[in-house]
C-alpha cells in the first residue's frame, strides 16, 4: 500500500518523509529509500562535510542538525549560498566536476549518510519512480538558488528576510521539523545576514519591523510566523518552486 500524506509523519528518515509528499510510496520504495539514509556517521558542529577543491564520488544525505554552503573567496570573503536541513542530498555537483565548486559545513552537529553516486544512478534502470523524487529534490534545490539569486539582486530586506523565513518553514514542514508554523532557527542574526546580503544592522531592523507588525515573533532560536498570508503577500512568496512537481503521473512501479 503507498504511503499517504497523513502517514508520512510515521516515516523515520526526513528524506522519505519529504519525497513520499510528492509521490505515492509502497512499502518497497520506502524501505529502499530509508537504506540509502542508513548507516549514518556524526559530524561536529564547524566541520566540513565537503571541501571546496576536493573531488568527490558521492553524495550525503543530511539526517539531522543544519549545514550551510558557501564559497570563500581567496582573500577571505564569504558567501553563503543556502542552508541546508535534514532531509537534503548534498554534493550533488561535485559529482559531475573535478572539484567540488563550495563547501559544505555543519552549523550543529550533525548526522549524515553517504550515498555512492553509481549507486543513485542505478536507482534509474531498477526503480526509476523512486529515482525520479530524488532527483526532483535538485531540481528544487536548483530552484532555491534561482531565488536566492533573485532576493541578493533586486528583493528589499523586507522582502528578503519574509521570503527567507516562510522558505525555511515550508521546507522545515515538508520534514516534520515544523510545529505548526513555528520552527527552531539555530542561526545568529550575523548569520542571517550573511545568508541574505545585508548588513547586521538591517536585519536588526527588518525583524524588529516584521515583529512590530504581527507577522512574526522571534524568541532565541524559536520562530513563528504568526500571519502566513500577510508575510507572503509582504515578501512576494509564491511556494510553487516548493511545491510538488509532475511526479505523481509517473506510473506506479511493481
């Protein structure tokens, strides 16, 4: 029997969880998705899951705890490209270059699986509906890029910050890591704003405006977002690169 939407918060591993929102899974794609998420190895928090400049012959799958990309130029400066949560393949490009193009590092401690890349391939030829929602989740994560490019050129810190936090908690819910529409963010605000482009000083003041408003309440590490449809209208969210995409008209397999 596929699993269905109301069963996937029973589902162990945040991979399966997300993907078996896309697409029917029978007990057979579950349970070979749940041995790509296994066994699974701890990374500290600060350590590197991959190296910019190393080369690479397979991916991880993050299990648990937060992990940022980003690229550090030669004199130092950094870049953030996005965050990553439990449930996201990693280092998929490395793959297909010589190098890895940005590394990848553990904010908290972590734990991660490691999948060989001929073994993700082969998922093509054996159980190609599988294969197809793994490979739907880089395509979304090629569509967070596409906004984040989007926000760092042309969307207001306002704009920048809402779309931010609604983005982490549609992706954070996908996982079961959401309550509602309260999530735990463990991000300084220096880290924020080295994620968006902006400085410290208009994140203070893009938060304490959102928070002024009712749209968001900030404790610590606990986020809320207390008017989903407000927020969205203020960053100019739309959740279809979020959304699920045609997998669900694949035949079903066996």
């Amino acid at each position: 029997m596929p699993a269905t939407p109301g069963m996937t918060v029973n589902l162990p591993n945040p991979l399966t969880r997300k993907l078996a929102q896309l697409a029917p899974l029978s007990p057979a794609d579950t349970v070979l998705l749940d041995s790509l998420q296994s066994p699974t190895r701890a990374v500290a928090r600060h350590r590197e899951l991959i190296s910019a400049g190393r080369r690479y012959d397979g991916l991880l799958i993050l299990i648990d705890g937060i992990a940022i990309r980003s690229r550090v130029l030669h004199d130092g400066r950094r870049q953030i490209l996005n965050i990553a949560i439990p449930g996201d393949v990693i280092g998929f490009p490395a793959c297909f270059f010589e190098r890895a193009l940005y590394s990848v590092t553990a904010l908290t401690d972590t734990q991660v699986a490691s999948v060989p890349f001929a073994r993700l391939l082969g998922l093509f030829e054996e159980h190609p509906r599988v294969a197809a929602t793994v490979f739907w989740s880089f395509a979304c994560e090629a569509a967070i890029y596409a906004e984040h490019l989007i926000g760092l050129g042309r969307r207001s810190s306002v704009e920048r910050v809402g779309h931010f936090l609604l983005e982490l908690l549609i992706r954070l819910q996908a996982v079961g890591l959401a309550d509602g529409t309260s999530f735990r963010l463990p991000l300084t605000q220096e880290l924020i704003a080295d994620v968006l482009g902006l400085s410290l000083q208009h994140i203070n003041r893009t938060l304490r405006q959102l928070r002024t408003e009712g749209l968001v309440a900030i404790d610590g590490h606990s986020v809320e977002i207390r008017n989903v449809e407000g927020l969205a209208a203020l960053a100019e969210f739309d959740r279809a690169y979020l959304s699920r995409f045609r997998i669900a008209d694949l035949p079903t397999e066996g």
